[in-house]
C-alpha cells in the first residue's frame, strides 16, 4: 500500500543557503533546483497545496546541504508582489483549483523535473525569485500590476480605429473585450488584475497592468503617432584633391573633417536634391537632361580618280548609324522608416549624380587631297557617373556621409556624397 504524507499549510518559510550567493537570482535557484536529486516521493490524489508542502520536505531531505535554500509557495491567487510571495490579489481564481489532483511517483528525479511536472498536472505554473517557488495560476501576473492613463492623438485614435481596436456599438462606447483582442494580437497579455479601457471624448487609455505590459503598450502607442512625412536632403559636395590628400596623411575623411574643409572655402556644392514622401513609402526625385548621341558610325569617303594608293580623300562623309540617349543630372529614390519612438530614420536609398560628359573623337585620321593629314569626326561621351545603393540610420536631423571619393570630370576635385532626414510631424511643412 502506499502511504501519503499530507502537508496542510499554504507558506513555507524561506531558509537561506549558508553557502548561497548574497545576491540570489532565479538562474542560481534553478540550478539548485537541478542539483537535488529526490530517490523517491508519493504523491497519491494530493491537492496543490499538498503537494507543495510534499515536494518542499523532500528537498530538505534530499539536500546535502542542511539548509537548502529553496522555499516553495503555493498561492493560486499571487497579485505579482515578488517582494511578498505570498501576496493575494483581489481576483477570482479558477472554481476547479482545489478539485485538481495529483498522482504520480517520482523516483530518482530531480527537484526541477518533478516540479515541472507537478504545475503540467495542475494546469498551473511556478515563479522564480530569489530563493522562493512560487506555484500559482496560469494567468497570474509575474510582476505587480500598476495602473496608468496614456493620453492618445487625434492621429492615434483614428488609426487605432481604423484598425478595429474599438469594436463596434450601437451606443458609442468601446468594449473592453475588443480592446483586449486588439492589444493581444499586439503582444500584449492579460493577466490577472489587468483591465483597459478607453474614453473616446478625452481621447485617454486607462490600462491596469503589469510593467512590462505597460512597456509594450507604450511602444504600441508610439507606433501609431502621425509621423507622416519625412524630408530627405543629399548634397554632392567637390573637394579639392590636394585637401583630401591632406586628410587622408593626417587621419580618416570623415564628415567633421570634411565639414571643416567646407568651412574653409575648400570645395563646391555640385547639386542638393531633395524629397518629401510619406513614412514608409517609395519617394523619387529627378533632375535631368537628356544627351542624345550616336553609337555607330558609318564613314563615307571618295578619292580622285587615277589616285591608286588609297591615301588621299577627296572627301570624308561620316554618318551615325544609331542613337543611344542618357539622362544627365540628379536621380534620388528612397524609402525612409522612421522607428516607433519618432527619433530615428531608416533610409534605403539609391542616388545618383551623372555629370556633364566629356567627348572623345575616336575617328580615323586621313589625307586629303591637298596632302593635310584631316580627322574624321566621330566623337562618343564619357559619363562620370556616381551613384549608391545603401541603408543608412540617422537621427532626426542628422547629417551623415553617405559615401564618395569619385573623381570630377577635370580631375581636379574628389565629389562625396552627404544625406540628411527630418521627421516633420503634423503641421510641419
């Protein structure tokens, strides 16, 4: 027959390990938890409570150490207070709580795995802190609830609508329920204690809750403020390369260095493009001139008659064969993200800077009849082209260097490229 030992209290008292840390975290209990190995323990249709108590007096007997260090608390109704683990909220807990038992028989099981086992059985869950197991409902909070009032925008409200946070009623008001769906699909959980609600002529969120909760909901509300629109500036700069080669023998190009060398006079500004767009959404900007130019030549020629060596030409007729057509000037596409705080822009952005093309004569020279050596004009563009495909993060307002080093047309000047964002908010222009 198997006999149990029936533990009828609700608190057990902590006692503290004498060679425990001073400082006890959840993580050194539950290795301690893992460190004591029970040979035998009987649980037979116990209670909760019970087998709190069963599990506790094996421990101690099971430890090395006399004074292991781990109390085990059972407290269905733990308002979150780790500071007071025996704390009860003013909550219902489930009708069914005392009706749950328990039947098993570990042997040579760890403290940790029987008790795991013990809350799956239960339907319940346990706590760490300290030095102190908490065994508690499933929907107890894990810290203590606190009570707040989130004051929301006009922006806000509207999107929160938009996106059925409401509900619906026929009377106006908002169903806690709807709002507790909206918000769970947010992340946010409902614990014990917890409530929302929201007072549409004030515009305000009263939300009862734990702190980590009322982090997420915070967060969630910053997502939601009407950072609409979001100002995105580039500037071309041309340094002059003796500057740059300065820099590069005394220290790295950065934007302070580059900054100061603006200051002094020693470059120009090439072109600033500059776009508005809604957060999120695709802005582009162009500012161009199209160079139409030939990319084959045919070269017709005539020679006098009697002429057998084929040197002198009469004439030389060179005709283009096909046209090619290139945009000049500035092209910027960029998509900002701006994070839920409001402070912060995400930029993916590919711009580019053509400049004006320098032309090259790759016709054939040859002798005309006068026996002057002549050139046949068949003049192709260079294109100096620099361009970027980058994600940048910046500040609201901050200006940071992009990239550059490419080389001017006249070989004179080294062309860098620095970008700027600006948040504007509702009614900024």
């Amino acid at each position: 027959m198997r006999r149990c030992l029936l533990v009828g209290f609700v608190v057990v008292l902590s006692v503290v390990s004498l060679n425990a840390s001073p400082e006890l975290n959840d993580q050194n209990l539950r290795t301690r938890l893992r460190s004591v190995v029970i040979k035998r323990l009987v649980f037979d249709n116990v209670t909760g409570e019970q087998a709190a108590g069963l599990l506790q007096a094996a421990i101690v007997k099971a430890s090395t150490n006399p004074t292991p260090g781990v109390a085990i608390i059972y407290n269905p109704a733990f308002d979150g207070d780790t500071d007071n683990p025996t704390s009860r909220g003013k909550f219902p807990i489930p009708p069914d709580l005392q009706d749950r038992r328990l039947s098993f028989e570990p042997v040579n099981l760890t403290a940790e795995f029987i008790l795991n086992k013990l809350v799956a059985e239960l339907d319940m869950k346990y706590l760490l802190t300290g030095d102190t197991v908490i065994i508690t409902d499933q929907n107890a909070p894990e810290s203590r609830v606190r009570s707040l009032v989130y004051p929301a925008g006009i922006e806000q409200a509207a999107a929160f609508e938009k996106e059925g946070a409401f509900g619906t009623s026929t009377n106006g008001g908002v169903h806690e329920d709807a709002l507790r769906e909206y918000f769970a699909t947010m992340g946010l959980t409902w614990p014990n204690g917890s409530s929302i609600r929201y007072f549409p002529v004030s515009r305000l969120f009263a939300l009862s809750t734990t702190i980590e909760n009322h982090s997420r909901f915070d967060y969630i509300l910053r997502s939601h403020l009407a950072y609409r629109q979001v100002e995105i500036q580039l500037q071309y700069v041309a340094f002059e390369n003796a500057a740059i080669e300065a820099l590069t023998v005394t220290g790295r190009v950065t934007i302070a260095s580059l900054q100061a060398l603006r200051h002094d006079g020693k470059s120009r500004l090439i072109a600033a493009p500059q776009v508005v767009t809604v957060n999120g959404s695709e802005g582009h900007f162009k500012s161009v001139r199209e160079y139409v130019y030939p990319t084959g030549f045919t070269a017709n020629h005539s020679v006098p008659a009697g002429t057998t060596n084929g040197m002198k030409v009469v004439g030389m007729v060179v005709e283009p064969s096909s046209f090619e057509t290139r945009e000049v000037g500035s092209i910027l596409t960029v998509i900002p993200e701006v994070n839920p705080e409001g402070t912060r822009v995400m930029l993916s952005l590919s711009p580019e800077w053509v400049d004006d093309p320098v032309w090259r004569n790759y016709g054939n020279e040859y002798q005309d009849s006068n026996g002057r050596v002549q050139t046949a004009r068949m003049e192709q563009p260079l294109f100096f082209t620099h361009r970027a495909n980058a994600q940048v993060e910046l500040a609201d307002g901050e200006m940071v260097l992009l990239g550059g080093g490419g080389s001017t047309p006249d070989g004179k000047s080294l062309v860098y490229l620095f970008v700027s964002a600006h948040i504007l908010k509702d009614g900024q222009e």
